[in-house]
C-alpha cells in the first residue's frame, strides 16, 4: 500500500494506492491517527483514492473509524477521484451518508468550504 500524506489549510488529503483490505488497513488506520493526533488544527479529512483498486470490509471500517474521528472535530470527509468500482463499494455500504465525492482536488476542497 502506498501512502502519501499532505496538509492543505484545515485539511487532511490522504493519497492511497493498491488494495484497502485486511493486509494494509491497519497501517492506513496508524498512519492517519498519528497525524490527526499530532495536529488539532486539522479538521478535513480528503481520500485520494484514484490508485486505489479494491477495498475489502477492513478497509471501509478505516474509512469508517476516520470519519468519526473528524466528525468530532466538527468536519467533513471526502472520497477524491474513486474509481468506479470502489465507488460503488462505497454506495453499497452506505458511505455516501457519511462523505461526499469529488473529481477533482479543488472539488474536494470547495465541498468543505476551501478551508
């Protein structure tokens, strides 16, 4: 799983690519809190999951565990650049109650007020 983790004012944009399953769940989960602990201004959290080609049930409780995380921060969570199947996992289990979708990086950032 590859990782590639930046900041952008009050946002969290998290780059994955590969498989969110069993096997890298728990470093994407480890890798984000650490983050988010060590950083309280930040109240956005972005996935970029353009590279991302299959997430398993694992992979959506990380998503899931995270958004938790930033809903206590009074944020928003967004799934950037998902491709179609994993989109469509993601409408299948219900994420689009939690987290918005965007094309585009700027898109994303609009959608949680460019801050």
């Amino acid at each position: 799983m590859d990782i590639a983790i930046k900041r952008k004012g009050k946002a969290l944009i998290v780059s994955l690519g590969g498989e969110l399953d069993l096997a890298t769940a728990g470093e994407v989960r480890d890798r984000v809190d650490l983050v988010l602990l060590e950083d309280a201004r930040l109240h956005h959290l972005i996935w970029d999951l353009e590279n991302v080609g299959f997430i398993d049930s694992s992979g959506l409780g990380v998503l899931l565990g995270r958004y938790k995380k930033i809903e206590a921060r009074s944020g928003n969570v967004v799934a950037l650049k998902a491709i179609p199947s994993v989109r469509r996992m993601l409408r299948m289990a219900g994420m689009e109650r939690i987290m918005q979708f965007a094309d585009t990086e700027e898109q994303a950032l609009a959608q949680i007020g460019g801050r």
